[in-house]
C-alpha cells in the first residue's frame, strides 16, 4: 500500500462518514486505502455500527479509486451495490480498501472490503457502476 496518507479536512459526507485519512487514493497501487472514525453516534443497540455507515465506507473507498486512477476525469453512478456483513463493527478505526476488478468505457466493477485495526474482515462489497464524464 502507498503512503500517500492525505489528511481529509471534515466537511460534507466525508464528515459525516467519520473520514480521518486517504492512506492510498489508488491512482498509482490501483487500490484505495482510507480509515474512518466510527463514533457511538453511528451506532444502534449494543454499540454496533449502523449498516449504512458500514455501506457509506465501502462506497466511498470505491469511488475513491475509480476517481483518482481517472485523474477525476470519470465520475460514477452506482447501479447497483451488495454489501456482506461478515462480523460487526464498534466504535474505533475501520479501514476501507477498493479496487477495480474491472473497468470498461461506460460500466466499471468494483470490489471492497472494510477491515478493523486488528484486520479482521467486517465487510466486503461488490459495485457495478456507470461511468459518466465529470462536469466541470
């Protein structure tokens, strides 16, 4: 994994979504590294984070890595997104890691998994998504 660690201001989704730092963008590895800050806000009972912050990670770090290695030149639309929850997640780190399985000129297939600081596996993700030229 490169360390081209990018400290992310917090605003907008990125805020919200508890976004502390870009690792790897992916441009140069192919593979988005990005780690969030899960906080008891985000939890339900017991001190287990809401799926949709789990699914909002994943998301991110895929199109995280579809919009660097196009040099943010592709935007994307999800089509669809199918999230496994393998155990759950608490409060701390969580790492998100995407990458293009494989990308054509107007449909990419992205896969992702999010990670606790120990390693264990929380998550995977598998995206289909439209490519659409960004706007400027």
């Amino acid at each position: 994994m490169s360390e081209e660690k990018t400290r992310i201001p917090p605003t907008g989704i990125a805020k919200t979504l508890g976004l502390e730092t870009v690792v790897d963008n992916g441009a140069q590895s192919g593979r988005a590294a990005l780690h969030f800050r899960a906080t008891m806000d985000m939890c339900h009972s017991g001190g287990i984070v809401q799926g949709g912050f789990v699914t909002g990670w994943l998301d991110m770090a895929m199109a995280n890595v579809v919009l660097s290695k196009s040099n943010y030149e592709q935007n994307l639309l999800s089509l669809e997104i199918k999230v496994s929850f393998l155990a759950s997640a608490g409060p701390g780190l969580v790492i998100a890691e995407a990458w293009i399985e494989r990308m054509g000129r107007s449909t990419g297939f992205l896969e992702a998994r999010l990670t606790n600081e120990r390693g264990d596996v929380l998550a995977k993700a598998s995206s289909t998504v439209k490519l659409v030229p960004m706007k400027r």
